[in-house]
C-alpha cells in the first residue's frame, strides 16, 4: 500500500474514467457507466465548492 495525497487518487480515477469514455466511444471498452462516474465526480467537486463558500459564510457571521 502507498500512501498519497487523495487529490491525486481521485485524479487518477477521473483520468481512468475519461481513458474508458474514450475508448467507449470508439466501441471497445468495458460496459462500465464512465460517464455517470464523471458526472459524479464533477457533482461532487461542485458540492465541495458551494459546502466550502457556505461554511467560510458561517463562520464569519459567528466571529462578529
């Protein structure tokens, strides 16, 4: 086991994610849902985004 940063983890299956999208596309590949697995993905760091924004918010209105 090698211990990394999750960034680069999840860099990692996003990457895996758009190499079978692609080869999807060109009609091979596995029947595996890319594409919702990207669509996840991409909510997520959405949600991410919006949950920080909303917190540092928060945290403000309490301080003063």
């Amino acid at each position: 086991i090698l211990p990394v940063p999750a960034i680069f983890g999840a860099l990692a299956f996003v990457g895996l994610d758009l190499w079978g999208l692609y080869t999807q596309t060109q009609g091979g590949g596995l029947p595996i849902g890319h594409g919702a697995h990207l669509g996840g993905a991409f909510t997520g760091i959405c949600y991410y985004f919006i949950l920080r924004h909303q917190t540092r918010k928060k945290f403000m209105m309490r301080r003063f």
